[in-house]
C-alpha cells in the first residue's frame, strides 16, 4: 500500500482518497468511449452521406471538452490534497495527459465531421471510399489504446505502439493518390483537398493514441518512452 503523506489540516479518509482514482480513471474511460463514438459518427458521416451523424460527432464535441476540465481539476486537487505518491501519482498524472490526447481526438473528429459536410453538399468522390480502411485501422488502434488502458495492460500497449508507423504510411499514401488526381481534375480540387485533410486528421488520431499508449507504460512501468527511437 502506498504511504499518503499529509500536510493539510483537512482530516484524510481512504475512502475518499481511493474514490478520487476511481472518479478519475472513470471519468477518462468515459472520455475516451465519447471519443470513440464521435470518431464513429463523423466518418460514417463521411462514408454514408449523411449529415445528420455529422452535425452529432459537432455537437457531442462539447461534452468531451467538459470531461477534460473536470478531469484536470479532480486531478489537481487530488495531488494538492492528498499528495499521492509512485504509481497513484502516476496514475493521476496519466489521467490528466490523457484526458487531453482525447480532448485532442474529439477536436479530430469534429474536422472530419466538418469536412464531411462540405464533401457531402457536391457530387460524390470515388476516392472517399478509400478512406474506410484508414477509418478503421485508426478505429481499431484507438480502442486497442483504451483497452490497455482500462486493463493496465503493458504488453498490448507496447504491441500497439508499432502500428502508429503503419498508420502513417497508409494515410500518406493515400494523400498521393489524391494529389495525382488533381491536375486532371480542377472541378473536384476543393473536395480532394477535403479528403486530404480528412486523412490527416485521422492520421492525428492515431498520433494521440499512440500517445495514450506511452502513458500506458509509464503507469505499468514508470518508464517515459516518448522521443525514443
């Protein structure tokens, strides 16, 4: 059991202590499946035409934007107060880096969301069905980051963590595609860059979960693996 030391006249109950982490690891797991969703909706947004799950993944943003805040000020007040020590002060610190990863998710999902809209009010591209496979892929290693998360799970963090350079490649290959096809095609430059800045965005996605990973290993670990190569 870590040892809380205190230095506040206000008297210290474990339970309380114990109930912060707990608020705390929830309220990101919250914010994370809020993430997931908007994710979900804004790209089906795009891969479906509808700008009905657009406007949604816009408006569901806010909400993801409040969690961060709570989870920043539960975080410092749970430092300031009962002054946490190795892993639980790793655990706090985590949660509030995390929190603004997602934040940053949900920022993500609202430029797709917006640019979807705008592809959706013209003609149909043939190249927007192409972005489902990084839809997915980006999906699919976001939700992994979230599971290790919840689970403390170093090994499929670290498993994980190789396929943020897939990700990138795949999204970069996909962006000259694109761009071959604009000289030739004047009339769809507007929604080919749309769609390139589409794929950026999720691209971005996949840099904030990867992110997420890293904090992942600094709980289980107390390693920080940020900047090495």
């Amino acid at each position: 059991m870590v040892l809380i030391i205190m230095h506040t006249s206000e008297p210290h109950t474990l339970g309380s202590y114990d109930a912060a982490l707990r608020k705390l690891r929830g309220d990101v797991i919250k914010m994370g499946a809020l993430g997931i969703q908007n994710f979900i909706n804004a790209t089906h947004g795009l891969l479906q035409r509808d700008i009905t799950l657009c406007n949604l993944a816009i408006a569901e943003d806010e909400e993801i934007d409040d969690l961060e805040v709570s989870i920043d000020r539960l975080g410092f007040e749970t430092i300031l107060r009962y002054q946490p020590m190795a892993g639980d002060l790793r655990e706090v610190i985590s949660a509030i880096k995390i929190s603004t990863n997602l934040e940053r998710i949900g920022d993500q999902a609202t430029t797709i969301a917006r640019r979807a809209r705008k592809l959706n009010s013209h003609e149909s591209l043939v190249e927007t069905s192409c972005v489902e496979g990084l839809v997915y892929f980006a999906l699919d290693m976001l939700q992994m980051a979230l599971r290790a998360y919840s689970d403390r799970d170093r090994e499929l963090a670290s498993e994980q963590l190789k396929r943020d350079k897939d990700l990138d490649r795949m999204c970069k290959d996909f962006e000259s595609k694109v761009s071959d096809k604009i000289p030739g095609n004047s009339d769809a430059v507007r929604g080919y860059l749309n769609l390139i800045l589409i794929s950026r965005a999720i691209e971005r996605i996949g840099d904030h979960s990867k992110n997420l990973l890293e904090d992942v290993i600094y709980i289980t670990d107390a390693r920080d693996i940020r900047h090495q190569r």
